[in-house]
C-alpha cells in the first residue's frame, strides 16, 4: 500500500507558497513532515528494528543503541554492543538521518538500507551474520506471512529485512520544530534570545558545515579544524573508508535537529552538555571563543530544533517457533 | 484523572450476566479487561519502565527484560544484567503479573511496587541503588514537573517513582484471549482439539496449580513432585525467602496465560518449547506421560490463552539536564 503526502503537508506547502517561502534566505530549511511510504513495509520494519532476535544474544535490537524514546540514541558516550562490549563511537541519531547524504561518521554505506546492515554484523554490536538473521526471520510464521504480504512472494534475505528497516527509518522525521515554525513564517515562535541565537549560530559561520533541512549531514569535515582535538577514541573517521592520510580525522557532520535530545555529543561522546559542545565547536572549528551570553543564545537557538518525535504503536513481535534458532547470549 | 471500568468492560459484563457466568463451573476465569486506573501516575510509570536511567549503565531499563514487545519477557534462558552478568533465573512476565499473588520465583515481594524496587538496586540486574535513581529522576526538569502533577507536591522518592510504575504494569492485563472469548459464551472460540486440549488440562491435574484468572500465579508448588527436576540453576525458591528445609525448590507458580509468548519455560528456562514443558509437567508433577497426541491438544489449547496484548504509543522519555549524574556503563 501507498499513501499520498498526507493532508498536513499539503497545507504546510499551501502556507509556504503564500509566505513567498520564507525561508528561501535561510540556509536551514525545515524538515519535510511526510514522504511517500509504503506503510505495510515500513510496520514491517519497525518491527524488525525493534527486534533483538537480529543479534547473536537475543538482546540487543537497533532500538537498544538508537533509542525512539531518548531521540533516536543511547545517551552513552560511546555504545555497548555482544557481551557489554564498549563500542568505538558515539551512536549517531536514527531521526532524521534519511536526510543524510550518506551514513555512519564515517560515510561508509551510501543509504539507510546498506547501514541497517552493518551493525547486525558487526562483532562489536549484534554479533550476527546476515545468514543467522535471515534463518531466524524465515524460521518465525508470523514474519513469513508478513513477507510475504509485503513483497509479494515467499523470498526472505538480507535485502528485504534492511529494505523494510530503511523504509520505517524513512518515517522517524521530526518536523514541526519551533524553528521550522518560525522559518514557515510564525514570528511569535522563536523568543528574542532564540533568534538572536540563530543570528549568532550564522555570523559565527556554525552554518558553513550545519546547514540544509538536517542542520547537518551533509558533508564531511575535519574535526579539530584551528586547534587539535584531544581524544581518547582511535576513531580515525573518513580515512578508514578512503585510506588517504588527509581524510584523517574527516567525520559527517552529524544533524542538529533534536540535539537537545542525543547528548553526549561528538563522535566519542566526549561533549557532555550542549554548553561544552558550542564552547568546543566554535574554540576547535572557528577559533572564536563564544562569551557566555553568547553561548547561552546559541543552546537557545539549539534546542528550538527539536521536532515533533515520531509517535508510534509499540510493535508486538511475531512469537518464535520451535524451529527458531535460539540466541546464544553467552557465547 | 480517574477512569471507571470502561464501556466495553460494561459490555462484558452484561454479556457475562445474561449468559448466567457461564465459567461459573470452571476453574479458570477471564482477565478482567480493565481496572480502574490513575492514568496520569500509569503515563508517568510508563516513561520510567522503558527509562534506562534508572540503571546504572544507562542502557538497562524494565523493559530490556520485561519487553512488551515480546510477552513482557526476553525469550532467554535466564537475563542479562549489569555488564552482561547472567542472571539466575528466567525473567517472569510482567503480563498480568497484577493478578499474581505474590511477586518474584520466590515470592519476596508482596506486590509489583516492592517489586520494582528490587531489579534497580540488584547489582546483578540494574546494578543502581534507590537514592542514585532518585538523585537522577530529580535531576531532570521534564519528571519534576511530572511528579508534581501526579502526586501534587515536590517529593520524588523510591516511594513513588516504583509506585508509578506498579500503577502502569497494573494496565499490563491481557484480556480477550481466545479462551476468554469461550469463557464468556462464545462456543466457536475454540476448535475442538483446543477444547479437548482444555478437557485434558483439567482431568490431568493441571488446574490444581494453574487456575484462576492467571491460570496460575495463586500459589507456591514443589518443582518435581513425582520425578526430581534436574536443573543447572542454583536457585533454591522459596527456601531463600523462608530459610526452611521444605521450601526448597518451592517456586511460585507461573501464569500460563500468553505462555505461547513467554518462551523459555520454567525458573531456569530450561524448557525450551511448549511441547517439552507440557511434557516435563506431565511426568514430574502429576506422574503422567501425555502421548504426542494427548500433548499436542493441550499446547493448542494453551497457544489460545493469548490475549490482547497491551497497546500504547511509545513513551517520548523526558531528556536529562546538565547536572544529571552521567550513566557509568563500564564501571
């Protein structure tokens, strides 16, 4: 099934076009409320990312580390995967992050399809292989026939069970900030310190790197840009993709959009409140030392960017049956 | 807010007195389908059930073991706890656990609020201690004024946060089962090998321990009455509440009801399907061996204790503050 751009987003155009797009001299544009989405694929999906049956323990789901009650993350420094492994980086936000040009900090799956596949695999994290997940789905009734409704035949791989993560993923937007109120023309939304934040956030160049509907997510940089950055993580970011010692240290900028919510922050988690975070940025990044006044207006302006959560039936999991493999928790 | 017994359960209620309490005769009765509930204390026992905060580590909440996604269970032999400690005994549902009698394997706890207590401060599951979640509930804006709602003044206590949480695991029932259904009158509920099933389920002894609207949950029984139970657990039962000799091996009594969701079964989940655990229930408590046939009814009976399992939007969880204490996952 296929549903059109919902009545709401009909209207919020509607309104833009009257304002003459008013954000047309920003240079964030508001996250988009709806796309087009197959929802029988994605019912599918949130299950399936809700489902530690993924994971060689039979406890750790993609919700466990990209947590949909506490703004798509853990809230950890760096994550914990198979057997309380501490993991290398900060788990970025699952909200919003269809809008990323690609994913990981590092970039190294082009889309949400080839991401969702990674940590299943991964020895770090879930543990599994992409075979174990696809004997554990294929050996559940109430996943076969779920398939089955979804693509048409009885074919249970790899493929499908990313594709149907990456279209629920598709959903998790969260439009109707107070900021993209106030950029879709309502003046009253934003106080005076909020926009004289964003006055600030822009002057002081933050936006060369976050900008765009995701505040972010849209190009790589280099973290520690006029002085170093001092980590404790051995994170290298985009040279493990590239191999090029200048891509050394390069990471996505990640989205701004609910950063009030996915604390701590950089890609070891080593900025604990948003107040650190700016202070860092603007030392590191701009070398400009933001006073505390400034700092204050700039966290203002932040949080005005966190959107509508996605608001959801809590899936039911189709039961095991007695031919599903059983986690191995301890091994 | 208070709500009454709803119109539906009025519904119910009618249909039972024209059909003259047609289980009036049986020893099992329906789930009640709602009690009456502060919803604005359950709302706020929700966000703190799915809050991993009140865990040390940060990523252990009441649902990571009690998933209401997957039977208020986690499908595993026994749970993983604090630094992936294996725990000692398989994790009971929290599904109708209301109606149990007491709380726990052992019974330890006389109601769900002493109960949720225990998992927090239990350095083998949550590994937290009541103050430390108490400092981090104060610690964030989003539960004070939550807490001041519900109870009307600014105390956040143990007291309360676990109490919060009992009124939200109170809406935790399971009504409309299949057998309930039949329970209350409608003779095509059942097939007639689930009929049959249930026929046996009584005439065998089962329902000298599994009655009531639990179907069980009303008593402590020997585990191997007729046969020894052979267990790799250490767990000792309610000889670890009591002290005494004949208490050992004295377990609660487990709800059947969703036990086609609530796999593994026994204390020590070493019961790995319904066949298996029908069968070792046969021979080590009532001395009788089912025949796969004899078998095969009674797991299609128990499979239509199924009920409705609870439905509700996902819990946005209110985001901590600078001066909350960090989690400490890898202490």
């Amino acid at each position: 099934m296929r549903v059109k751009k919902s009545a709401i987003s009909a209207i919020v155009l509607a309104a833009v076009l009257f304002a003459g797009v008013a954000w047309a001299e920003e240079p964030i544009e508001p996250v988009p409320p709806v796309k087009e989405v197959n929802l029988a694929k994605a019912e599918l999906g949130k299950k399936l990312f809700f489902d530690p049956r993924l994971s060689k323990s039979g406890f750790i789901s993609c919700n466990s580390c990209h947590n949909l009650s506490m703004g798509g993350s853990d809230n950890l420094k760096t994550s914990i995967g198979h057997k309380w492994q501490k993991g290398p980086i900060n788990a970025p936000t699952v909200l919003n992050s269809s809008l990323n040009f690609v994913q990981f900090w590092d970039g190294r799956a082009k889309d949400l399809k080839e991401q969702a596949g990674g940590p299943i695999a991964n020895p770090g994290e879930m543990a599994f292989t992409h075979d174990l997940a696809e004997d554990v789905v294929k050996s559940i009734p109430g996943y076969v026939t779920e398939f089955k409704m979804v693509f048409g035949d009885d074919k249970i791989d790899i493929e499908r069970i990313t594709a149907a993560i990456a279209e629920f993923e598709d959903t998790l937007v969260t439009p109707n900030s107070r900021f993209d109120q106030w950029l879709l023309g309502d003046t009253n939304a934003l106080s005076e310190d909020e926009q004289a934040g964003y006055k600030l956030f822009k002057d002081s160049g933050c936006v060369a790197c976050h900008y765009g509907m995701a505040v972010g997510g849209s190009s790589f940089q280099k973290m520690g840009v006029k002085e170093e950055y001092k980590s404790k993580s051995k994170a290298e970011g985009r040279k493990a993709v590239t191999g090029k010692d200048e891509d050394r240290f390069n990471f996505k900028v990640p989205t701004l959009r609910n950063v009030e919510l996915t604390y701590p922050y950089f890609h070891d988690g080593q900025g604990k409140t948003l107040t650190e975070a700016v202070d860092v940025m603007g030392r590191l990044q701009l070398g400009k030392k933001f006073t505390d006044e400034e700092n204050a207006k700039i966290v203002a302006f932040l949080k005005t960017l966190t959107g509508e959560q996605p608001s959801f039936t809590l899936p039911i999991l189709p039961p095991s049956s007695d031919k599903t493999p059983p986690p191995k928790p301890f091994e």
